[in-house]
C-alpha cells in the first residue's frame, strides 16, 4: 500500500536514506475471548491454567482447518493451510527467531505480506500466493464459522467475543533495518498532533487520558493507573510532574537514573528544554519530541509503561542500513523491529482491522516522505486550525475519498448526516 505525496509539501533536499523506499512488512495480534458452555461440553479440568491451555487448543483447531483466498497474482479462488507455529511452551516460543514467519495462538500473529501458499492444480509452475489482506479475512471468516455461524464445527459449545479488554495490535517494520529515527519521530510527532482526529477513528473505550488527575498526587490516582489506553499527550502530565518534583519517570533496573533520562539528560548543556519540559500543550511535545537526539531519548518519554500506550517504540532498534543479521539477538535483544500500535479495540470483523492497517501504512509512508521541519511545521499548523479534522487528516495521509478504507470510516469523517459517529456505534 502506497501514500500518495501531499501536494502542498515539496520532497527536495531529504537525506538517502529518506530517499530510499521502505520495505513494510506488518505484524497483526488478534485478541478475542472464547467462551464455553459447560453444560454441552464439559471442561477436561477445572483448574485456571487447564481451561487457557484448552481454550489456546480450541483456537489452534479451528486454525488448522483448510481456508479460501484468491491468489493475488491469477485471481483464482484456492484452498489453503494457514502457516502455524506449533503449541509451544510460552518460554521456548519467545526464544524461536522465527516465530514471527508464522502465526501464533498466544497473544501475537504476524503474517508475511506474500503468501506462497498452494500448487495451481492447473498449473504446475504457477504456485498462488495471497496477500496480507486475504490471509487476514480468511482467518476471520474461518473463525467465524467455527464458533459463531449457525451448524458450525464448534458453536453449540463456544462462541467466540471480544470486550473492552481485547484489543487489536498492528506492528508494522522496515525489513531486517528497523526505520530511520526522523520517520519515527515524525510518526509520533502526526500521531500526538492528531490524537483528537485519530480518536474519531476508534472505540469509545480505546480513547483514554483525557480525564487523568494532574498534580502532586498523580502517581497514586486511580485515574492513572487503571487508564488503560494512555495517549502520548497524556504522558506529557507525568512527565511534567517527575521533572517538577527532579524523580525519574522511568524506573528499573534497565532504565537509567533520573539525570540520565530524557529530557533531563540535556537540561545543563540546553536549560531552555525546562521549560517545554514543565508544560503541557502541543507545541511544548512536539518540541521534546523534535530535540530528541536519538531512539532511547524518544523511548524515554513514554516513560516504561508500554503496555498503556498507544503507539510502542519499545521493540524498534537504531536504523541499520545494511540490515540486522537474522541471527544476532545478542544486539537485538528479541526486539522484532516494528512500531506497534495498540489504540484499536478488539474486533472479529476483517474490513475494521484492514481499514485501520491502511490508515496505519499511509502514516508511515508519510512520515518516511518528509523531513522533521516539514512535519513538525504541519503539526503546529494543525493545532491552531480549528477546520482540521478527520476526514482532512485521512486525505493529508494520501487515501481517496472513493477508497474502501475512508467509506469504512465515513461515519467519523461528518459527512454522513445524521448517521452515528464511528465512537458511538461501539457505546
């Protein structure tokens, strides 16, 4: 999937390596609950971990069963065996280097963009392949089936759901070279700037730490702490309130000590970083982010709570040009090379995880195809134009009115009437 260039910014002048296309691969986990009837079937053991351990199975089996997809080189409709891990233990899968070619029944699937798949029974030099998008709906559409269509295999015992608490996580890298720190800085600089327009694009559930508690007593707020889906703004507050009170916001053994970390690393060299530092709009963020020097510096800000964020850093290493040797996870330390995004919620419905996948490469390519000033000048832009809005931010990314994607989310772009706002269909 390809951004088209924003007319109203000029490319000139971007370094090599801003000039050299990327090489997107993406990464999809898929959280859903399966409930179980045990009065159709019984449970083989009562105890906690039995019952996850036959759910995780229950999955697998529907996984295994045959699936339809069109080749996306012939057209042609094919049967095909999704390419699975085996059921390991959780210890021995996080150790598997390869375990990401392949989908997984734990919390993490990723699939690979071209999937070679199955011999054209026509055509014995032609294998199909299918894309990212086919793979993907045909696991919905097998999953569906098995637990939640009338007759299927599995559903007078199981239905399978999502609530509140599943979420949808898209990982999206750049081959073995990880990305250039400027694109990442300009995917968190859109991504903060455009929390309120992205918000429109998502569950009530999923749009978190506006309501968070300021002040001296904020580490121990309930608010924060059970704030699931914290935005990046939203941890500006923290930040402030550790700089103000000289703590660390980041803690742990891997973590440096509180004049170590960003941005109070650079406050003797640039004290005029202080005062972003102590403040809580937009330009003062975008300003942290901009002075940023490198990867760790932008992890900093954050601080280590990755798993309350809405867009994770934490599994990206240093931009290598020549990529990361598969094999050297001494360096690499297990990180998988991608920016993860956790604001979706969960969902079994193929068109919202493809529409919000498209959403996600357009904002890569974007911010792979122009330079921090550019970005960062845009972003200021937009928190003073009060006409900026959704349907205006999924156009800056380059996708057309007449693609699937922005009618999926007509309903958030205002142009619908009376329709109900994208937010609202999830109350």
């Amino acid at each position: 999937m390809q951004s088209s260039q924003h007319a109203s910014l000029s490319e000139e002048g971007f370094p090599d390596e801003r000039m050299e296309k990327l090489d997107m691969t993406l990464g999809v986990e898929i959280e859903c609950l399966l409930v179980q009837d045990p009065q159709v079937e019984a449970l083989p053991d009562d105890s906690p971990i039995a019952k996850v351990t036959h759910g995780r199975n229950i999955i697998f089996e529907a996984l295994t069963q045959p699936m339809q997809a069109k080749c996306s080189a012939c057209g042609s409709l094919h049967t095909f065996f999704l390419p699975l891990n085996p059921i390991f233990d959780p210890g021995l899968h996080h150790s598997n280097s390869r375990r990401y070619e392949k989908w997984s029944v734990i919390t993490d699937a990723t699939p690979e963009r071209a999937l070679r798949t199955t011999l054209d029974d026509r055509d014995f030099n032609h294998t199909h392949e299918i894309s990212c998008d086919e793979e993907t709906t045909a696991i919905f559409t097998v999953l569906n089936a098995y637990f939640n269509m009338p007759h299927g295999q599995r559903s007078n015992s199981y239905r399978l759901i999502v609530n509140e608490q599943c979420g949808l996580h898209v990982h999206v890298g750049n081959g073995r070279k990880s990305f250039p720190f400027r694109t990442i800085k300009n995917v968190v600089t859109m991504y903060t700037a455009n929390e309120e327009q992205i918000d429109g694009l998502h569950a009530v559930s999923r749009v978190g730490g506006r309501t968070l508690i300021s002040g001296k007593f904020l580490g121990v707020t309930p608010s924060w702490k059970h704030s699931y889906n914290k935005p990046w703004s939203a941890h500006s507050v923290d930040l402030e309130h550790a700089v103000r009170n000289g703590k660390a916001k980041i803690w742990g053994p891997s973590f440096p000590p509180a004049g170590q970390q960003y941005p109070n690393v650079l406050f003797d060299e640039r004290p005029e970083l202080k005062r972003p530092a102590l403040s809580n709009d937009l330009p003062s963020q975008l300003e942290l982010i901009y002075e940023a020097e490198n990867l760790a510096h932008l992890k900093h800000l954050p601080e280590n709570e990755y798993l309350h964020i809405t867009v994770k850093l934490e599994n990206l290493a240093s931009y290598e040009p020549h990529g990361y040797d598969q094999n050297n996870s001494d360096h690499l330390r297990g990180k998988n090379l991608t920016v993860e995004f956790r604001q979706h919620v969960g969902t079994l419905e193929p068109g919202e995880v493809l529409s919000w996948i498209d959403v996600l490469l357009h904002l890569l390519q974007f911010a792979h195809k122009h330079t921090e000033e550019q970005v960062r000048a845009l972003c200021l832009d937009i928190w003073t134009s009060p006409n900026h809005d959704t349907p205006r931010l999924l156009k800056l990314l380059g996708l057309k009115e007449s693609s699937s994607t922005f009618e999926h989310y007509q309903p958030a772009t205002g142009d619908s009437g009376s329709t109900p706002s994208w937010a609202e269909l999830y109350l």
